[in-house]
C-alpha cells in the first residue's frame, strides 16, 4: 500500500497538461489545493484522512502536507525554484510511480492536468464550489464580503463617517 508521502512524491512526479514527467506545480499552495482535490477523488477517497485539511486563508491546508515537503526539500528530493523533483527525488519517485497500477496513475495524471494550469484564485475558487466548508477563513471570501459591503454603503449613500458614528453608538448602548 502506497503512503500519504509516497502519494504526493507521485504527484509531483506525474505528468500534467505537458505530458512530461516531474511537471513543475507553480506553487506550494498549489500543491497542496490540488493533493486536496486528489484525495477527494474516488480512486483516492480512502486516504482523504491521511492529511488532515482545514480552512486557511487560501484554501484548504494541510500542516502535515506541509512537513512532508519540508522533509522532502531537508532531503534533497524537491526543489522549491521551481517545485519539482531533483534528480535524487525524481530516482526515487520513479519507483514509487512503478509500483502504482494503471489506474492510479491515470487518475493522479488527470488531477494534475486538470489544476494545475488554472491561476491560484480560479483554483481555489474551484475547491471552495466543490467543498464550501473550506471558505471560513477565506482571503479571497473576506474580499468578496468587503466588496459587497462596501458596494452596498455606496448604494445606499453611507458614509464611512455614518458607519463609525454608529458602531459608536452600538458600544455606548452596549455599556449601559
């Protein structure tokens, strides 16, 4: 049985849109939306628990996702210029893609074609239509309601003055 570690060596040893082996991910954020989507998937849907993801600023994050790369960067296997394998991790990722079946390396090659060539807010804007629990600490959600709030004081011409004015009013009330 393959690990959570091994899984993500695959990954970012598998083949994207390019076709190439060890095609780069433009980010660790990336990485980790993308690992997020994976383990979502039917082929992998039994190691969902394995990293563990909860709501961040830019989508769901896995501490212990984050780790496993730190280790893999202290052991020479990943390359954070561009993140990809080394020549030393990609030695040793080949094995660990061979002894995957068919199937999964398909399914980890979709994945990464599919995501990793969309921009980083439309990739998280994907993850957050898909699984909505993840926006609770969203940057991007806390844009959007600033939006909106700003362009509902607008068109209800309220001044920031009469905004202050009453959360002032709000604490004095609260006082007595």
């Amino acid at each position: 049985m393959v690990t959570k570690s091994d899984l993500l060596l695959s990954f970012i040893y598998s083949c994207g849109r390019s076709k190439k082996n060890n095609e780069p991910i433009p980010s660790v954020t990336h990485l980790q939306e993308e690992i997020f989507l994976l383990f979502r998937s039917a082929s992998f849907s039994d190691m969902m628990d394995s990293y563990h993801f909860e709501p961040r600023w830019y989508g769901p994050f896995s501490m212990d996702l984050s780790r496993d790369l730190t280790d893999f960067k202290s052991r020479g296997l990943i390359s954070f210029d561009e993140l990809r394998l080394t020549d030393k991790g990609f030695k040793i990722a080949a094995s660990i893609w061979n002894s995957l079946d068919d199937f999964e390396r398909q399914q980890i090659c979709e994945v990464k074609a599919k995501y990793n060539h969309m921009s980083l807010p439309e990739l998280i804007d994907t993850a957050y239509s898909m699984y909505p629990k993840f926006i609770k600490k969203s940057v991007i959600d806390k844009e959007a309601a600033d939006k909106y709030f700003s362009d509902f004081l607008e068109e209800n011409k309220i001044s920031e003055e009469d905004v202050i004015s009453a959360v002032n009013l709000a604490k004095k009330a609260m006082r007595h």
